[in-house]
C-alpha cells in the first residue's frame, strides 16, 4: 500500500458530481457564464460573479439488502449567486436561470442508472426544491469589498449503490485502480484508469 492513496466511496461520489458541473463551466457550456465554482464551504479574499457553490449535507444510508452493496442518499444543494447591479429583481432572474440550468447539467449525466465509478452505482437523481435565497440578498464584506447578492438554491438528492468492499485507489503516478478487501488478502484489480474521465463521461 506504500505511494498508493486510498479513495473512499463517499470523496468518489462528491468528486463525480463536481466533475458533472465543471465540464459545463466553460464558454461553450451550460453554465458557460458561472465566473466562479466554489465546491464546498470556505472563507475567500474576492467573489467573482455569476458564482456557483456546493453545500453538503448529512448522507444517509438503507440497509445492506444484497452482496456487499448498501444505497447512499447523498443530499447536494446548489447555490447560484449574482451581484446586484440595477435591481434585485433582474438578479434574482438571473440566479433562477442559472440554477435550471445547473438542473438541465445534472441531468445529462443521470438521466439513467450507470456505474460511475468502479463500486459505486448511480441509481437516481432528484430535483426537491428551487427557491430563492432571502438571507444572500444582505450586504456583506469581502476584504474590504461590499457586495450584495441575489440567490437561488437547488436542492438535490442522488442515490447511489455501494460496495464498501471496494475502494478506489490512486498511485504517486496519478494511476486510478481499484482495492478489493478481504478479511485475509487485499488483491489490487489491473482494472487502472488514467483519468476520471474514463467513468465519468462514458
């Protein structure tokens, strides 16, 4: 196991759903226009925007129901943000439009069930609310820097089939593979892959 790093499921999954909005972030994609991705939660010295942040929530699971494999339910919310400029209405347009489109982004990539990565199954995907954020329309500092934003939020659910016998694994080389447990040998599979896109796109 030396210079080889272990994947959990749970980085695999989150790592999969960035994946699924970053390859739109780009000037001929869906969300061609986000000036910022933030994928989780954190202090920053400047906000560009359109921006788009990822909050994470408390992932819960069903029972064990065959073989080595549980469902995870994996809540993801969307915010789309947007500086006010003339009004707060036009701004909460333009955050309302950018969340469908990260709906429409997410959709393409789960619009059936598909393995998405060596042990994990992608089962389902949800849309449960979009509604606009009341509490970002308040002015807040940013180094220095006084802004006030519109936003809107999605809330999302993905279900997804696990094996926890299972685990991705990365050499020092960048090389994916995947690390099968046992209670007496651990066996690494020659099912290597170079890059995320490999699984996540086919």
């Amino acid at each position: 196991m030396t210079n080889i790093k272990i994947v959990s499921p749970v980085e695999s999954i989150y790592e999969c759903i960035q994946h699924w909005i970053q390859q739109e972030i780009k000037p001929d994609g869906i969300l061609g226009d986000v000036q910022l991705f933030l994928p989780d939660n954190g202090h920053y010295d400047s906000l560009d925007t359109p921006l788009l942040w990822i909050e994470k929530t408390e992932i819960t699971s069903q029972p064990i129901s065959h073989g080595n494999y549980t469902t995870l339910s994996v809540p993801v919310s969307f915010i789309c943000a947007d500086e006010v400029i003339d009004t707060v209405h036009e701004a909460e347009l333009s955050t309302c439009n950018l969340a469908c489109r990260v709906i429409t982004s997410l959709l393409l990539n789960t619009i059936e069930p598909r393995p998405v990565a060596n042990n994990i199954i992608l089962k389902d995907f949800r849309v449960e609310r979009l509604y606009p954020v009341e509490n970002v329309r308040n002015t807040f500092e940013i180094r220095n820097k006084t802004m006030m934003l519109a936003a809107t939020r999605v809330d999302t659910r993905f279900l997804f089939e696990v094996d926890w016998t299972r685990y991705e694994t990365i050499t020092a080389g960048g090389v994916r593979g995947v690390q099968l447990y046992r209670r007496d040998e651990s066996i690494l599979d020659d099912m290597d892959y170079a890059s995320m896109d490999n699984y996540v796109d086919g």
